[in-house]
C-alpha cells in the first residue's frame, strides 16, 4: 500500500495535470484501483458512422446551387449543364443533393424530349460552346472548389447518354396553341443526404432534347476524398 501511495504522489509531483494531450498519468491512476484495462467495459459494442449530414466548407466539403432557363439552342443542338468539384491536391468526391429540370417544348417534342445525363470529363467533348459559370450560391473555401458549366452541343458529339424519367407531365391538351412542360426531378435517396456520389476528375452532365428550352435548379457539393 505504501508503495502505491508513493507511485501515485510520484505521478502527480511529474505530471501536475500539465497537458490534456497526455492522459498516460490518469490511465496509470486508474490502473491502481482496476488493474489491467478499465475503460474496456465502457468502450465495447461501438460503432461510428459518418454520413457527413453536417459537412460544410470547414470540413472541406463546400456546396453549391445554381437555377436557370436556357432557350432552345437551334435543331440539332442540346442545352446541357455540368457539374462537378475541383480539389488541387487529388480528385474531388461530388454529391448531388438535388435537381430539377422542366422542359419546354410542343407536343411531339415533350413525348420524346427527354432529360439525360453521364459522367464525363466535358473537357475532352467538342461541344458548341462550354462556359465556366459562377454558381448563384457557393461556399469560399481554399481547398475545394465547386465547378459548373453550361452550354450546349450538337447532336453527333454527344456522350454515351442515361435517360430519366420524368416525374410530371403538365400542359398537354388539345387546345390551340398547345404546349408541352415536362419536368424530372432527381431527389436525395432514402436514408441518405445526397441523390447520386461520384469521383473526380469526372462531372456529372445533364443534358436535355434537342433544341429544348429548359429550366433548372441543381444542388451539389465536393468533399475532399
């Protein structure tokens, strides 16, 4: 008992409670009154789950949104919009939270006029024109960086393309003039916070019928991976 009342003012006297980053003097403390490993019973059957529900730019994980309408670009040409993250020191991990696409057109274009999308790195496509565009909102952060693009492109240099259906039909009649609105909704999956997750340096692209008008509104973010 003496010796270990002398062990303990010993560690006290050398340890003082000098920094929270070394906590070996309490572990030590502890191991006097329950020797072995204490703190097991306290720390078994625990798992840590990170679904990133709460990252945000201090995390490294910026977001941003963006909305528009795009006129119809001429026959044979396709509006599109393309998203994705830019990260300096490796390729960026994208979420698309959300997105919604109406497009406008007459009758025969809306049963056929649908919204598309693939993954590619729109860099190398020859496309009409592709602008870099600043998104109507985004985070400031040094280390990733949110990327949009928007333009259009003809038929023949389209990618190899995923259609989706559309969530809603509205404004088709038998009425003079008549009109088409066909929107498609792309939502968070169940359980999860994002709709879609992919890997740099490719982006997400979606693009619509051709000589489509469309409006758009498009949520996403890049995490460093």
């Amino acid at each position: 008992m003496r010796s270990s009342r002398f062990e303990l003012d010993e560690l006290l006297q050398r340890n003082h409670m000098s920094s929270f980053q070394d906590a070996r003097w309490l572990r030590r403390l502890w191991s006097l009154s329950a020797p072995g490993t204490p703190t097991t019973p306290y720390a078994q059957h625990i798992s840590i789950v990170n679904d990133r529900g709460y990252s945000s730019s201090r995390e490294r994980a910026p977001y941003a949104s963006h909305a528009g309408l795009f006129a119809a670009p001429g026959a044979g040409i396709h509006n599109f919009v393309e998203v994705g993250a830019l990260d300096p020191l490796n390729s960026a991990r994208c979420f698309l939270h959300q997105a919604r696409f109406e497009i406008l057109g007459d009758i025969a274009n809306n049963l056929t006029g649908l919204l598309s999308w693939a993954l590619v790195d729109g860099s190398t496509l020859t496309t009409a024109t592709r602008v870099l565009t600043t998104p109507f909102v985004a985070d400031a952060d040094p280390d990733v960086q949110p990327k949009l693009f928007v333009g259009t492109i003809e038929t023949g240099n389209l990618p190899s393309l995923q259609n989706i259906p559309s969530s809603v039909t509205t404004g088709v009649t038998a009425a003079q003039p008549t009109f088409g609105s066909r929107i498609s909704d792309v939502e968070p999956l169940p359980g999860l916070h994002f709709a879609l997750s992919w890997l740099g340096p490719k982006n997400l692209m979606f693009i619509c019928s051709a000589n489509m008008s469309w409006i758009m509104r498009i949520t996403w973010q890049g995490m460093r991976d």
